[in-house]
C-alpha cells in the first residue's frame, strides 16, 4: 500500500505557494504516494478547479489563531501516515503545525523567511519548529533561517527549488509592434510593480516605444494605477490562465523586493520568454546567465536592462531561448515534485 500524506493549506490568498503545493498534490502518484488535502475556506476553490479529484476537507483560516481543531478533526478524519504543512511565513500557522504534529510526522515547507520575533516567542516557535521531522525550503535563505534561528538540526532541513509546469511547445515571444513588456503578481509592495512602473517612466521618457500589460490584484492596485497614469500600461486584473497571458507578450519583466524563487519568473522561460529579474532569493543561481538579472531595487538598472533588450530583437530572441532550455532542463514541477517526496520518505523512515 502507497503511504497516504495530507497536504494543509492554511493561507487566506491565492499565489506562488499554493500553486506549488497545487503541482505537488498532482505528481504525488507518481512518487507512490496517495495525497489527500486540508485546505482553508479562501484558497478552496482555487485548489477545486487545479487538482479536482484529490480528496478534500474544507476548514476555516486558522492563520494567526491559537488553536485549529477543524484542521486537527480534519487530519485525524484522513488518517495520513505524514502531514506536509504550507508555510506562508515562519509565525503565522502555528495552530496548523501543532495540528499536523498531533497527528502524524510531520513536515513544513517554508516559502520565505520571515520575522520569527525575539525572547519567549522566538523560543516558542523554535519548540514548535522543531517538532518538525522535516522542514524544506524552497530557497536557501529559509533553509538558513530555520537552522540559525530556530535550531533545527540542519540533517532534518532541505531545499527543493520551485518547479513549473513546462508546456511540450514553447509560446515564445508574440510579436507585437512595439514590443509588449508582460508582469503579473500580486500588487503589493513586496513584487516592486512601483519600480517597474518608475523604469517604464524612465523608457518612456528615453524615446522607447513599448506597451505593458500587468496582470494580478492586491492591496496596492489603486495606487499602483495612479503611478502608471500617463504611461502606455493595462492592468488585466487576476491572472487566471498564466501560460495565456505570457503568450501575449514579448519580454517578462520581475521587479520584486523580495522572493525565494519566483513562479513567475520561472514560467516566463518555460514559455521561451526574455526575462529581466531582481536579484532575490535564489534567482542568481538557479538562471545563471540566461536571464538578466539587475539588483534589488535599482529603478534606473531595471529600466537599462528592459531598454537593452527593446533595442535588440536578436538579443531577445537569443535570451528566450537559452531560458527555454533551461527551464526544460532544470524547472519541471514533475522534477520538483520527485525530489520532494524522495525526502519525504526519509522522513518515514
């Protein structure tokens, strides 16, 4: 018999980390595992249309609660011999954790480091972190901080890089005259759309023909489209169908402040995309010199990179390309998902 994991879900937004577990829950069969699902109410649906037929309970958001018995009744229900929990950051789902912990060995897999705070609280996260059996990182930063901060044995730590799903045929650039300039995330300060829109205001202003298209929503939308008056940029809202958006467009542009190794970014060469990234998380390593990378912040270097590869259609061809091959060859989710559950079964044993 294929041991059986629960996956907990405990996050109030739709967005990177849900679509990794979404690819996670869809490979677990083919690692010989039967994967079923704990899921908060405002992520449900999400999960519903992307991994239909995986065996689901619905719970309330326990994020930020002291206590979750419907995800703890839930997993017993489930009767899992390991429990995988979705870490939206390294505090906010202790009452999930202790949940999953009660229940079965349990692992965590933390999307981003964090505030873990200081004195008595950091003290009663390190208790809690270290019930873990198992705690992955999808970048080295977390890795890092789980060990250094919360003292974890680093032989129970790993990191498995996020994955994508890579189409058999690569969109690559659409053709559009002037080239269209393609982002989406969601809006908020985090994923830096303030400094792209401050680098298209610098292009504009250089004499640079280009439309952008930024697809997502969030917190900051409306201030976001004050800062983009005057300048050829749509906003599409939510991006649905991300491989659709990403066909539309001519080069892919991430501007966040902070990431571990963004979905997007990764997405954007699978469909044979030019892409200019921020120097965050793991970005350096995981692209080499198959996307340009600028510094974290830097408006003005953002803006030179994008103008580099407007003013250069070989260039753009040339970089879509190479970040085609590399997706293929290094960003599956199906690889991403092997090498998860390779380490899950040491947590069994």
């Amino acid at each position: 018999m294929s041991p059986r994991i629960s996956v907990v879900a405990d996050s109030d937004a739709w967005g990177g980390a849900e679509v990794y577990l979404s690819h996670l829950l869809r490979h677990a069969a083919d690692s010989g595992w039967t994967a079923s699902l704990v899921v908060a109410e405002p992520v449900a649906d999400g999960f519903a249309r992307r991994v239909p037929g995986v065996p689901t309970t619905v719970v309330p958001l326990a994020r930020h609660r002291a206590d979750a018995p419907e995800v703890r009744a839930a997993l017993a229900a489930q009767r899992p011999d390991a429990v995988l929990v979705n870490l939206v950051d390294p505090g906010s789902n202790a009452s999930a954790v202790t949940a999953a912990q009660a229940t079965a060995p349990a692992a965590g897999v933390l999307h981003l480091p964090g505030d873990t705070g200081a004195g008595d609280q950091r003290r009663r996260l390190a208790d809690l972190y270290t019930g873990f059996g198992l705690v992955l990182g999808t970048c080295q930063d977390a890795r890092a901080q789980v060990v250094g901060e919360l003292g974890v044995p680093r032989e129970r730590t790993g990191v498995v890089p996020n994955g994508v799903h890579v189409p058999a045929v690569a969109s690559g650039p659409a053709g559009h005259s002037p080239p269209r300039l393609g982002a989406f995330g969601r809006l908020t300060e985090q994923k830096g759309f303030d400094l792209l829109l401050g680098a298209v205001r610098r292009l504009v202003a250089e004499g640079h023909e280009l439309e952008v298209v930024i697809g997502g929503h969030g917190r900051d939308a409306d201030r976001l489209r004050a800062l983009a008056a005057g300048l050829p940029v749509t906003f599409t809202g939510f991006v649905e169908d991300a491989p659709a958006f990403l066909a539309d467009v001519d080069l892919f542009a991430l501007s966040s402040r902070r990431e571990a190794l963004p979905l997007t970014l990764l997405e954007a060469m699978a469909a044979g995309l030019p892409c200019v990234s921020t120097a965050v998380g793991d970005v350096v390593g995981a692209v080499g010199e198959d996307v340009v990378v600028v510094p974290v912040g830097d408006e003005a270097a953002l803006a030179r990179a994008i103008s580099d590869l407007l003013t250069d259609p070989g260039r753009r061809a040339e970089m879509g390309a190479r970040a085609r091959v590399r997706a293929v060859r290094e960003m599956g989710s199906d690889l991403m998902a092997r090498r998860t559950f390779a380490l899950l079964d040491r947590l069994l044993r």
